[in-house]
C-alpha cells in the first residue's frame, strides 16, 4: 500500500453519484453534510452573537462565538465544493460541444479538486472523539541515538511545523531544551486550529530514522529514536482540580537564544505535580508570570489525560479486555539511505517521497490511522 492514491476521473454523472451518497449519508447522520440542519444553526447561533447581553457570561459568549466560526467554516466548505462542481460542469459541457481536450483537462483539474475537498471532509468526519476538535498540545522528545536523536527531533518539529503551516494552522513554542551539540532534547508546542487534536493524536508514538549521519566523520548510516506525545488543550469549561500544595515551583534562567533578558532573569518556570509526578516546564515568555500560566495549561492538559487513561486502565482490568499500547512503541520508519522510504508499522501505508513527508505532507498517514483506528478499511 503506498500513500500515493491513482487519480479518477470524473465525469458529471460518476460525481454526482459520489456526492449524493456521501452527502445522504452524512446528512442522515447529522453530519457535516447537513446543508440545511447547518444553515439553520448558523442563523440560530447569528441570533444569540447579536444579543446585547450574552457576553454578561463570559464562557458562554466564547463558546456560542466558537460554534459560529466552526458552522461557518463548514457552510464555507459546501458552498465552495458547489461551486467547483458547477464550474466543472460548465467546463465538460463546453469540452463536448467543442471538442477541446484542453476544457476537458480543466474540467478534470476542477473535479479533482473537488474530490480532495471531499476526502478533506470525510477525513474530518472521523474526528468525532470527546475532544478531537480542539487544539494539541505536543511534545517531542529525542530518545536513544545521541546528537541525532537531537537532531531527529528538531526535523520532527520542522515536519509539523510544515505541516501546520500546510492546513493553515499556528503552531507555538511553549518550551524547547536544546541538545548538546545540535537538535533539540525536547521540545513542547500548542497546535491551534480546527481539530488539531483529532489530527496530531494519530502521530503519537515513537519516530525512528536511518540515514547517513552528519554527526559522523565516517559516514556511517544511524539509527535515531524520538517520540510524540500528544494531550488535547483542555478549555475552563472541563474541571481539572490542582491542588496549589500539590505543586511544587522551580523558577530558572531561560537557556538559548532570546536576548539579554532572556539569560538574566529567572523567568522560566518548571512545575511538579508531586501525586503524579507529572513534570512541566515553560520558557517562551519573557515574563515569569505569562511561562507559569502556559506551563499550568500544559499541566491541566497532561494531568487531565493521565486521569483518563488510568481510567480505561482499570475499565480494561475489570473486563478483561487486552489492548496493544501505542504510546512508546515505534509507529513509523523514516528511511534516507540507502533508498528513501517512509512507512507506518500501524497501518502498512508507505512513501517513496521521504523528502516530501519531512516537508510536511502527512495527510496519508494521518488518513489511514484514524480509518485503522475507526476500524474501517483504505
């Protein structure tokens, strides 16, 4: 299986089949697809914006604002896969009347469009977890290999950096510890936009790399291990009680690079949850006050996960069920030499491009494990 899909192609009727079936389907269920539920909760959600006095509650104001971008996005979504479709079908007609495999190539080109827009939904579609649609929060550790293991993990940030960039969604440097000699040791990000939760859990896991090592004098190919680890940014509207003699605070001198201020004053901020023995640290800000509160969020986050999965570890206990653990076990090889090569151990879903997934194009991997996850097929 490899992550490249064959092109179709398209022709009026063949779309519209495909476009009624996904679209009944999903609208039956109440889905994205729902053009007419969707446009009558954006008038409704219109209504409440309006009202002078909703931001009397504060939370609800937030939550009423991020529900109206998110339907907003959605109808956005449907009007501009219609438009596409119209444009192409405007553009076969014309092809057939005048005989112009030129047209019929831009009809093509629409079409295509259209149906990546499509499998864009679909894929969106499979984010139905508790908190799949809110933002990620992301840490990148190097593990065994040395300096590049270091180096592994800065390339992985690039990755998802690129990555982030390609979906238009930000991403944030929360803390990063550099590596001895190049890389990172650590590094820990938010991810914001739209889902970026249900995205990034599929990467979570640990990333190894085979390649001619820089780092070597002799040019001898290496092995480099980092893992990923991913929590969802947990918004005030979830109670995670941390209790303050709970805690215990470090302030530091922030390392790297930053300025002056940065290396005199003690503004990074490190803190312990001593019950858990959770461990989170904070350096970005200039200010000590602004690193505590982001390190408390990252810290609500983790603690908030941890829970849950203590949970289902005793659900499992109790019923007797046994499943494998994702989290620490290697996920996917990155191979640069001999033969460039990316593979998932989860899915069997491959890349000859290896260049091409390190710029950030990860969509087929992502794809293909929340359809392994769902249980469903390729």
């Amino acid at each position: 299986m490899t992550a490249r899909t064959p092109a179709r192609r398209w022709t009026p009727e063949n779309w519209r089949s495909a476009c009624a079936t996904c679209a009944g389907g999903w609208a039956s269920s109440g889905g994205v697809f729902d053009e007419d539920g969707l446009k009558d909760r954006l008038a409704s959600l219109d209504a409440q914006a309006a009202d002078p006095d909703l931001w009397n509650d504060r939370e609800q104001a937030e939550r009423v604002l991020r529900e109206k971008r998110k339907v907003e996005r959605e109808v956005s979504f449907l009007d501009g896969l219609a438009e596409l479709v119209s444009d192409a079908e405007v553009l076969l007609e014309l092809a057939a009347e005048e005989d112009d495999l030129a047209t019929l190539g831009e009809a093509d080109l629409k079409l295509s469009e259209a149906d990546h827009e499509l499998e864009d939904a679909e894929l969106r579609q499979m984010l139905g977890g508790e908190h799949d649609g809110s933002n990620a929060i992301v840490s990148i550790n190097a593990g065994a290999g040395g300096t590049d293991a270091a180096d592994w993990a800065e390339m992985l940030l690039r990755m998802y950096s690129r990555w982030a960039e390609l979906r238009g969604f930000k991403i944030e440097i929360l803390d990063a510890q550099e590596g001895d000699e190049a890389g990172l040791r650590s590094v820990t990000v938010t991810v914001s936009g739209d889902s970026a939760f249900g995205y990034m859990k599929a990467e979570e896991g640990v990333h190894r790399l085979v390649r001619i090592s820089p780092f070597d004098s002799q040019s001898r190919r290496h092995t480099a291990f980092a893992s990923v680890t991913v929590f969802p940014e947990i918004d005030d509207s979830i109670d995670v009680d941390i209790d303050e003699n709970d805690l215990r605070i470090d302030t530091y001198r922030a390392g790297g690079a930053g300025g002056q201020h940065v290396n005199k004053t003690d503004s990074a901020v490190r803190l312990t949850h001593v019950p858990s023995g959770i461990v989170v640290q904070c350096q970005n800000e200039r200010s000590q006050h602004k690193n505590k509160a982001q390190a408390m969020k990252v810290l609500r986050a983790r603690l908030y996960e941890h829970l849950r999965r203590e949970r289902e570890e005793k659900r499992e206990a109790l019923s007797g069920e046994k499943r494998a653990i994702n989290f620490g076990s290697q996920i996917r090889s990155y191979t640069l030499h001999p033969a460039q090569r990316v593979k998932d151990h989860r899915t069997g879903v491959e890349a000859g491009n290896a260049q091409g997934v390190l710029d950030g194009n990860l969509d087929p991997f992502i794809r293909a494990t929340l359809l392994h996850q769902a249980g469903g097929s390729l």
